[in-house]
C-alpha cells in the first residue's frame, strides 16, 4: 500500500488508504520501471516538513500527498505526468478502517481504539485521527492536482481504462488488505452523523458522494 512512480511510463500513483491502494501498488509494480514512494530517497523529509503546516499528518512516505510527490519531482516534471488516485465513499471508507484496525494484534494501540462499536470508533477518529481524501489530494490552497480520479465503487473497469491509456499490461486487480466483517451495518445516532458530515464534508462535496450513510 504505498504511492508508485514510474518515470519511464509517466505516471504517478497517490495512495489514499482504505481505497484499494494494496491492490493497485502491486498491479503497478509488476510495471516495469515502476518504484514505490518508499524507495525515493528524500521524500520522507519533505513529508515531515509538509506535516507542520498541513492539517492533517502523514507518518510514512509511502503514503506521501500528491503535493508532497509535487514538490520532490517539481512541478514542471509532476505536470508532464499522469497522476491518478482513487477515492471511496468517507462512510465506506471509515467502515472499512474500523474493521482493518481491528485486524491488529490487541497489543497494538490501533486495535485497542476498535474495542468499542462502529460509532466509538467513528467518533474517535473524526476527534483524534482525520483521515481525509482531499488532504491528499490538492495542494495547500485546496486545489485538486491529480489529473484523473477513480471511484472504488466502479475500480475495475476505472483502473482498465487508465491502464489502457498508459499502455500498461495489467489483466486485472489482485486482492490485497480486505477488511473482515465489513458488513457491519450502520447504525448512528445523529451527534455521530454530524461529526462525519463535518470533519469530511470537503470530500463529500468534492468527490460527490452523498452526505448521509448508506442503509446497509
């Protein structure tokens, strides 16, 4: 799960958790020429410089923001590349990172906040953790600089049609990080409803998902 860079095919992939970035890193590192942001040397600093002024803190350079990739490769060269991300319902999402964290080992600090319901957790990471989309997505003034976005919701035939157009030979996504028991059905009261619509209102109204949770 990690952000890719592949100079010689000319395009750059900006990881954004819970929206299929296991699967997508490893279909595109079977590209030849392909590195993942782990692998640059110097990004990690830039992304704990971005870290003091952003809203929002990114522990790993893997997951490094499409600004943070910007500023490293500069701008005239990130602006001749493909960018493209993934994005996911923030209710789908939030349910899906529940059930990840939960996966963990109880001694680990982020099984311990899923010890309590779906809401606790939601609650939590509205209050103390903010994971959001559009922070890792657009630059400091809140423009998106990611050429193509794809939804989860239609990933497949999405991720085809860029593959298509970067010429990349990849038949198909492999599974990878899928959350158990992600069928947990919502189930909010209104304080907690108000707290996602708040803290994530940006990438409801950006990327055009409906503000209130699904039924299911």
């Amino acid at each position: 799960m990690a952000g890719v860079l592949n100079m010689q095919k000319g395009f750059v992939f900006i990881h954004v958790p819970k929206c299929a970035g296991a699967s997508i890193t490893s279909a595109l590192l079977e590209s030849e020429h392909s590195v993942n942001f782990s692998s640059l040397s110097g990004l990690d600093k830039i992304v704990k410089e971005e870290n003091t002024v952003s809203a929002e803190v990114v522990h790993l350079a893997l997951h490094a923001r499409a600004r943070d990739i910007r500023r490293f490769l500069g701008a005239d060269i990130y602006s001749r590349l493909e960018s493209f991300a993934v994005v996911r319902n923030p209710w789908e999402r939030l349910r899906s990172l529940y059930h990840f964290y939960r996966g963990f080992p109880p001694s680990n600090p982020k099984h311990e906040v899923t010890r309590g319901s779906l809401s606790d957790f939601v609650l939590w990471s509205c209050e103390n953790e903010p994971n959001t989309m559009h922070e890792r997505l657009t630059d400091r003034s809140g423009k998106v600089i990611v050429n193509t976005i794809l939804n989860f919701e239609s990933l497949e035939s999405d991720f085809q049609k860029i593959s298509k157009m970067l010429s990349l030979n990849i038949s198909g996504l492999p599974v990878k990080n899928k959350s158990l028991n992600s069928f947990e059905k919502f189930s909010f009261h209104r304080r907690v409803i108000d707290v996602v619509q708040r803290t994530y209102e940006r990438d409801f109204d950006l990327f055009k998902y409906p503000f209130d949770p699904p039924d299911g």
